[in-house]
C-alpha cells in the first residue's frame, strides 16, 4: 500500500487521511506540529485515553462535545470534578461514557498540577522527552518506542492513568515531539520548519 495519498488538491498527504474527509483539515492544520501550551498537551493526552480500542475518528468527531463536557480541558476545574461530575458525564451521550476513561481523565488533571508544581509546566516536562531526530525510525513504522516506554512508565510512577506506550506515542507524534509524516506528504516539509522555529520550553 502507498504511503500516500492524493488529496482533493491532487497535493499527497500521509496515507491515513483517505479514512475520513475530516482528516485532511485535522492532518494539514495539527497533526505533527508543535505545541507548548499545557491545556492543549493536556486535552490530547485525555483524548488518546479516550480513543483507547476505538478509531481516533470517533474522538475527533466527539471532539467538541469533549470540551465543552470537560471546560475545555482546563485543569484546575477538571481536578476539582467530583462523584456529580462522573454521574453527569456518564449521562453525556455526545462524549464515549466509559467510567474508567472519564475518572481518568480527573485523575490526570490532578496529576497533572502536581507535575506543573514540580516541573513548572506539563510542556517543559514532555518536551524533555524530545527524541533525537536521528535515532527515529521510518515515520508511522512504529506504534511504541523506547522514549513513549520510558515517558509512560514516568507517568505512571507518578499516578497517571490510561497513559500506555502506544496512546504516549500516539501522543508524541500529534503534539510535534517527533515528525511522523511521510517523506512524500507535502505537510512534512511544514512541520520540519515549525520545529526549527520552535522554541522548547
């Protein structure tokens, strides 16, 4: 199968955007492009939760449900989520009700102030975990790697829940940690420079 394919442009973009019309725009404008902002790090991680055993279009179809269920995925406010919050949003059929994913996406949010405290941000925390460009495998070869292994176990050490390696890696390459579009995708080029430009935190 070709890693490409041919948008409605003619242009060639990473072969998984022929799975749903919405993924062009989800592909050319966010996927791969770096973020600093620690709400938007957070939303992502909750999401890739979320998508565990389910199609990352299902979430994205859901993705405005999700936010405005969750406040836009501030953190403070989501940490103080209690037992009313779960019983309502077990009730929300816009969002995926799954008990499990929803307490942990609360329990995160309360993590995730106790790793801003200690680390300053959740973005200079992630971003330490930045691997080496030339140590990369051939984009979308791999689901996991050493760095996502190593993250999630971190993570977990520290609390969090439904952070496995491959929701991590799946993490990682949405957020712009690594460019994992494909040589031929006319996005590749875009995000190499976005990376340049970008200033780590």
């Amino acid at each position: 199968m070709s890693a490409t394919m041919t948008g409605p442009d003619g242009k060639s973009r990473c072969q998984w955007c022929a799975a749903a019309p919405e993924f062009i725009a989800y592909h050319d404008k966010e996927w791969g492009f770096p973020v600093d902002d620690d709400r938007r790090l957070f939303e992502k991680l909750c999401l890739e939760g979320f998508q565990s055993g389910l199609s990352w279009r299902t979430i994205l179809a859901k993705r405005e449900n999700f936010r405005a269920a969750f406040h836009d995925f501030d953190i403070d406010r989501v940490a103080r989520f209690t037992q009313r919050d779960v019983t309502r949003l077990l009730k929300d059929a816009g969002i995926v009700r799954h008990r499990g994913k929803i307490e942990a996406v609360i329990n995160n949010a309360r993590q995730a102030r106790a790793l801003i405290a200690a680390e300053g941000s959740l973005a200079s925390f992630f971003w330490r975990h930045e691997p080496d460009a030339a140590t990369l495998p051939d984009p979308q070869s791999v689901s996991t790697s050493a760095v996502s292994i190593a993250l999630s176990k971190d993570l977990k050490k520290r609390g969090w829940k439904f952070v496995g390696p491959t929701t991590v890696y799946a993490f990682m390459q949405a957020m712009g940690l690594i460019n994992d579009h494909v040589a031929d995708c006319i996005v590749r080029a875009k995000v190499e420079r976005a990376r340049k430009r970008f200033k780590r935190p």
